[in-house]
C-alpha cells in the first residue's frame, strides 16, 4: 500500500480526493429534504401518518444530534431537540410537535413527561433507555401517560415502529413492560386505596413533595429550606409511607394523580 497525505492509505480499491469527500449526516438530510414530506411518515408497512413533528429531549448532546440526523431519513419529521425545562419549554413554544421521545437517564426526566403534559395535553410520549429490570421506573412512566417504550435492547427500526403505532393513536409496549404493568395493577387491586381525605400531610412534607415533584435531590431540598438532610430523608420516608410508593419518581407521579383527580372534581 501506498501512503496518501495526511497519514491515509490508499488500496486498489480506495480512491478519495478531494472531490470525493464522504458525505456527513447533514449532508444527507440537505439531500433528501425535498423527499421527505415533514408531515407524514411512511413506513415500511405502507402507512402514512400525519402528525406536527417530533420532540427529542436527551441530555446527551451527542445522541440528541444523531437522532436529529437519523429520523428525518427515515421519514420522521422533527420539530426541535431540547435537554432540560427551559429547552422544552422553548421547543414548545417556538415549534408544532404532538410527539415527544424522551430519554430517560435525561435528569429530571419525570419533571420533563409533567412539563410537557401540561404545556400542551394531548401530547404522546416515547420513552428510551429504560432498562428492562427497572420495574419502579417503566411504573412510574406509566403513571405519568407515557403512550410508548423503547428499551436498552431495541434497534432503530424498533424505534420507528413504536413511533408510528404512538403517532397513530395506540400505545404500546414490550411483553415484558405489559407484563410489570399488570402485576402492578394486580398489586394495586389487593391494597385499599389511598383516598384524598385521607391523605394528610404536614407543611414540611408538602414543602418536601413539591420539591420531589421537581426532581430536586436531598441536598437541594436541605440547602432551600435550611434543614438537616436526614430530617429531609425522615420526610421522604414518612411521605413514601403515606402515599404508599417505594420511590421518588412514584411520589410525584401519586402527588400529581391527586391534584389532577381534585382538579377534576371542582370542575
């Protein structure tokens, strides 16, 4: 072999100059921009969904812009990216979506799902990342509306799919999410049920689940209400127990069940 500038190795069948630079990602996307229709996905099954776009909410600069790059070639508008609340928040406001695919080791991902619910309430939203064994985590995404789940293990098309059935109105899951799901609901069927006059809480414990409902950590929630942090982990316990959750992710989903049931009844 014959070396090339820069430290490139030229075969016999490797010819590059300058003429022939690879194309990038955002290349092909400014290639097939004209092909792609922003409203509609087609799927390999032949189904055209209409739908405003896509959310990709991920901390992770780096897989947010892949998915950026990707899914537009693969007939999937996107409307914005976001990483935290004021990027979600703007995404909003600045851009059409009725779909949101959500990262979930994003930090504050469940504030994110609440946030996004209620800016706009009948948005759909997809899931990434959860593991399969991290039963508190696909609960509590259930609790909040999510429509839809990827997992660790699931490919792009994977992806795709579950993009299509949620932007067509289905929610869907893997057999072993529907099978947490049901054990879960099986679990809430033997217990009775926490009525909202039965819940009573202190100020302290409603100051602190406020604060659990924005993802804040034990540290924070110390420093802004200038108390111990094992006082604040005494009163994460006696709410888990009270609202009867086993995690911070459930706490908020409960706390924000019973607002919403109360709102309801004033309506």
């Amino acid at each position: 072999m014959r070396p090339v500038p820069n430290g490139i190795y030229a075969g016999e069948h490797i010819h590059l100059g300058a003429a022939e630079t690879p194309p990038t990602l955002n290349t092909l996307v400014s290639r097939n921009s004209d092909a792609v229709d922003e409203q509609t996905v087609e799927h390999a099954t032949g189904r055209n969904l209409l739908f405003d776009g896509l959310v990709i909410v991920d901390d992770c600069t780096l897989f947010r812009e892949i998915l950026a790059d990707i899914l537009p070639l693969r007939g999937v508008p996107v409307a914005s990216t976001a990483w935290d609340l004021p990027s979600l928040i703007a995404a909003f406001e600045h851009a059409e979506a009725s779909l949101v695919l959500l990262n979930m080791a994003t930090r504050s991902s469940h504030l994110l799902i609440r946030t996004a619910k209620d800016i706009k309430p009948g948005v759909r939203i997809i899931v990434v990342g959860i593991p399969e064994d991290d039963e508190q985590r696909i609960i509590a995404c259930a609790e909040a509306g999510v429509a839809g789940y990827h997992l660790r293990r699931d490919s792009l098309d994977d992806l795709i799919n579950v993009i299509v059935d949620v932007a067509s109105g289905q929610s869907t899951c893997p057999p072993w999410v529907s099978a947490i799901l049901l054990r879960r609901l099986s679990t809430l069927a033997s217990q009775p049920q926490l009525v909202e006059r039965d819940l009573v809480l202190t100020t302290r414990e409603a100051q602190i689940l406020k604060m659990l409902e924005l993802g804040r950590s034990n540290r924070d929630i110390a420093m802004r209400l200038n108390i111990a942090v094992h006082t604040v982990k005494n009163h994460v316990h006696n709410l888990f127990t009270k609202l009867g959750v086993s995690t911070r992710a459930e706490a908020a989903a409960r706390s924000h069940a019973i607002l919403t049931e109360r709102n309801a009844r004033r309506d």
